[in-house]
C-alpha cells in the first residue's frame, strides 16, 4: 500500500501518490509520474496529472490508486486503503464489483450504454440493438450485483461511495488553441463510425447500432450543408473502429494524436454524435481546445453545464443551428470562451484533482453527501 506524501515546507510540492493500471488479461502496472512516456504513460497522460494535481490538497493518509481499464478481472491490494478509478465507461462492471472492498470510487464517463440514437432513428433495427445493449448491460448489473451482496455478507462493510468525474482526454494533447475567430476550419469531426472490430463490430453494424446509425446520420447531415454552403471550410475524416486505436488494443498510428489536436486547435465547430456511452472523449477535447461543441447528446454530468454547446435534437437540424453561429462572430467567441471556462473549472485535470481530493478528505471526516464532479 502506497502513502501519500507528508505535509512539507510550502513551496515544496507533494508527490502523487501510489498509481497502478489494471487491464483486462495483464498484470497490474506501476504507472510513471507525468512527463516521462513509460508504459502507458501517454495514454494515462490525464489522471496522472490529475492525481498529481489531487495530491497538492490531499490530507495525509495511507492510500493506493488504481485506474482500471475495461473490465480488469482483479485487484491486487484491496481494503480501506485503496481508492479505484473507472477511466473509461466500459470499467464501471469492474468499479462495481469492488465497492465492498475499497475506500471510494471513482467512474469516468458514465455508467450505462447509450441505448437509442436521436429521435429520427426510430423502427426495428435500432430497437433490436438497443435490446441486446440492453440485455448485455443488465447480466453486467447482475453479476456485479450479486458479487457486492456475496462481498458484504462476507465482510459486512456496506459499498463504498462512487463519484462521476469526466472521461478527459484519449491522447496527450500536443497543440494549443487559436483564437476562434483565427481559425481556418469552421467544422470538423474525425473519429470512428463503429465501436468495435471484428465480427461483433459487424453485426453491430448490420443492425444499426445507436452509435453507427446517428454518426451516418451526421455525415448525410454533413454533406448537404457542403452542398448548400460551399463556402465553408468542413473537414470530415473517417477513421477505424475505436477498438483499433484504443491505447490498449492496438497503437494509434503514427502522427495521428498530433493531426487529431491540431485540427481541433485549428476548428470553431466541433462535432460530436453521440457514442456508445452518453460521454464520449470528443466532448472534454473539443472544450479543451476552445471549440463550439455541436452535439446531438446530452450528458447528465453536471461537469458538463455551462460548456458552449449547440444542442441539436436530430442531425436534420444542424444547418439551421450552426449557420447563425457561424455568421456572428460575437456569440462564436461567447460560446467558445464557454468551452475553455467549463474546461478548467470542472473537467481539466487540476479541476478533476481538487475534486477528488475534496471527496477524499471529506470521506476521512464525518460524511456529507456529493455525487459529482461539478
């Protein structure tokens, strides 16, 4: 078990403390400080510096954090010292699991899959898909059921508390903003169309996932406001399934994180269609860059209130919704000051690291209720 650093003299800054990753299939890593692109490092670039931003607040205290990756099988060191936090939506089944066992959790991005794509997708295709995410997510919410009432007839502690923080970021950022009015490209997305590879990737696919069915729908939407707007600068890029470029699946290719900034960095308008779960990075990058996030799904977090966004109920609408946006260069600097604001005040990772240290530090003494980052 890991110990947060002592309190030193005041311009000495404490250590972050104790880090492992847990994945799926692999032994636990000792995650590097920031700065140093160890193992993992790149990739976990955001809640190292948010741990190590944690730590600055954080009382004294013997504990060990482990950022879980997916659904990770076990965990090394559990008890009253340990302090896990879900980094993706897809580890909240691990997260779950271990409330009996642990201090505090943490889960980034959600709990639950997005079921529906927006309200034009409708008849039964979409309907079948929802149904299996829905019949897959409920035996998940089984099983870590069960194992929480089995944890606490064995240990009788009741589940430790869990907080939403955001989801962050997917690669270390590598360029900073323009000013938005300086910025050449007024739409952008590049991403994925599907979530996974293979042949459940295809199925998915055929049946028209909520995340494939509302991300072709953006694309239609795309193109005919290039049709009707020719003089708009919109780039649309196209990439593999997410699988392919998760950290963890399969490394990105090269020069790609890069390109990826650069282009949010260089975009007032950045799009973002719904994923497989409510949050989808694309959300925290664009805020981070300063972009108008334009988007046809509503997060619940209250991370999230405030940031500019141009909410859309179908991609039928988007040309409506961006064309006076575009052509008021007022209210584009408004709502991209709303992205950068929201950004550092609740999502950035010393936001994230004042929040979890305030949870933590509240957890030591007598209780008081939180239930998100915000």
């Amino acid at each position: 078990m890991g110990a947060a650093a002592r309190p030193g003299p005041r311009n000495r800054r404490r250590a972050a403390p104790e880090c492992f990753l847990l994945r799926p299939g692999r032994d636990a890593v000792r995650l590097p400080p920031p700065g140093p692109d160890g193992e993992a490092g790149g990739e976990m670039a955001y809640w190292l510096r948010a741990l190590e931003a944690m730590a600055q607040t954080l009382e004294p205290g013997d504990l060990t954090f482990y950022l879980v990756w997916d659904a990770a099988e076990g965990l090394p060191a559990p008890g009253p010292g340990a302090v896990v936090v879900g980094v993706i939506p897809e580890s909240w089944q691990a997260v779950s699991r271990w409330t009996d066992r642990v201090a505090v959790s943490f889960q980034a991005g959600g709990r639950r899959p997005r079921l529906h794509a927006a309200p034009s997708s409708v008849g039964l295709v979409p309907s079948t898909t929802a149904r299996i995410l829905r019949a897959r997510q409920m035996a998940r919410e089984m099983a870590s059921a069960a194992g929480r009432l089995a944890g606490r007839r064995r240990t009788a502690r009741r589940p430790a508390p869990v907080f939403d923080v955001p989801l962050g970021y997917h690669s270390r950022p590598s360029a900073e903003p323009l000013p938005i009015l300086e910025r050449p490209i007024d739409l952008s997305f590049a991403g994925s169309i599907s979530h996974w590879q293979g042949r459940w990737g295809r199925l998915q696919e055929r049946l028209g996932a909520p995340k494939v069915r509302c991300r072709r729908e953006m694309l239609q939407a795309v193109g005919r406001l290039r049709r009707n707007r020719p003089d708009l600068a919109v780039s649309t890029r196209v990439t593999g399934s997410f699988a392919e470029s998760s950290p963890f699946h399969g490394p990105p290719a090269e020069g790609h994180a890069d390109e990826y900034w650069r282009l949010l960095s260089e975009t007032k308008l950045c799009l973002v269609p719904g994923g497989t779960y409510e949050c989808t990075y694309r959300h925290f990058e664009a805020m981070r860059s300063g972009c108008v996030i334009v988007t046809d799904t509503h997060p619940s977090g209250t991370y999230l209130r405030g940031a500019g966004t141009i909410a859309l109920s179908r991609w039928d609408d988007l040309e409506r919704a961006v064309l006076p946006v575009l052509d008021d260069d007022a209210e584009l600097e408004r709502l991209g000051r709303a992205s950068l604001e929201c950004w550092r005040k609740r999502c950035s990772e010393e936001a994230v690291g004042r929040f979890m240290a305030e949870r933590l530090n509240e957890l030591a003494r007598p209780r008081r209720g939180s239930t998100g980052c915000g």
